[in-house]
C-alpha cells in the first residue's frame, strides 16, 4: 500500500510488513544485518482477543444485558429519535432484530438509523419492560418491535 522507510531497513531494525496471497502467514519480518544480507521471516499474527461463536452453536452466545444495553446505546439514539419524530407528528416507530431502526411512510420501510449490538429477540421481553420504564409501549411483531407513545 505504501512504500516502506529504507532507512529502517539499512539502519538494521525489523521492518514488519503485512502480506497477501502466503497462505496461512500474514505478516512478514525483513532484517538486514551489518554484512548487508537480507532476512525474510514469514509470521501469523493473529488476535489475542477470543473469537465471536459460531452461529451454529446457540448456547455458546454470550449473555446479553438489555438494562446495560439499553442505557449505554439504545436510550441515547431513541430518545432523539422520538423527540424528532414526535415534533413530525408521528406517534411509533419500529425496530428489526437486526436493530434498523425504522417508521412506515405509507407500507414503505424509512430506515433512521441503527442499534448497533441490539439484543436478540430472546431478550425483547425485558427490553418491553425497559422501554415501559420510559413511557414507550411495545409491542412484538414477527418482525420488528413497535414502540409507541403519547404525544
């Protein structure tokens, strides 16, 4: 992607480069010692942090907390939303389990934004009684959570 700092190189200090198309390595080292000969050490740097679980295996998801969830990401984002939507009239909005958060123009889906780390629908039962806590009705659809409140 960009050209690396010869002075590195011919200062004899590593210069780790990232590479493509070397099978399982990623990374490679480049040495120069004081006789001038070049070394190539290939390297797999991986992450030290634990993978996501497979999709396969439904009890190896981690434990989710709606009430956390809710007050660090959801209640910031929705209480903007539906001030502004209220001011515009509407009265609901709606959120998918992928966590669009969107309102109906007609039978048209108008995507306002998203809910990033949104709660599975196993837990949409707890987020109905957060969402009560702040005066929005809920309801569960096959497809989405209809929030509601009074103007």
């Amino acid at each position: 992607m960009k050209e690396p700092p010869l002075s590195q190189i011919l200062d004899g200090e590593p210069l780790r480069i990232r590479t493509r198309n070397t099978g399982s390595y990623n990374f490679a080292e480049i040495l120069m010692d004081a006789r001038g000969s070049l070394t190539l050490q290939m390297m797999t740097i991986e992450s030290l942090h634990k993978k996501e679980p497979s999709e396969g295996n439904p009890d190896s998801r981690p434990a989710v907390n709606p009430k956390s969830w809710y007050s660090l990401i959801g209640k910031p984002l929705l209480m903007e939303l539906v001030g502004d939507l209220q001011a515009r009239g509407y009265e609901k909005l709606f959120i998918n389990e992928q966590g669009d958060v969107y309102i109906l123009n007609g039978t048209e889906p108008e995507v306002l934004g998203k809910l990033e780390h949104f709660p599975p629908k196993d837990y949409w039962g707890e987020l109905t009684e957060i969402f009560t806590e702040d005066e929005l009705t809920t309801e569960e659809t096959e497809q989405a959570l209809e929030l509601s409140w009074i103007s």
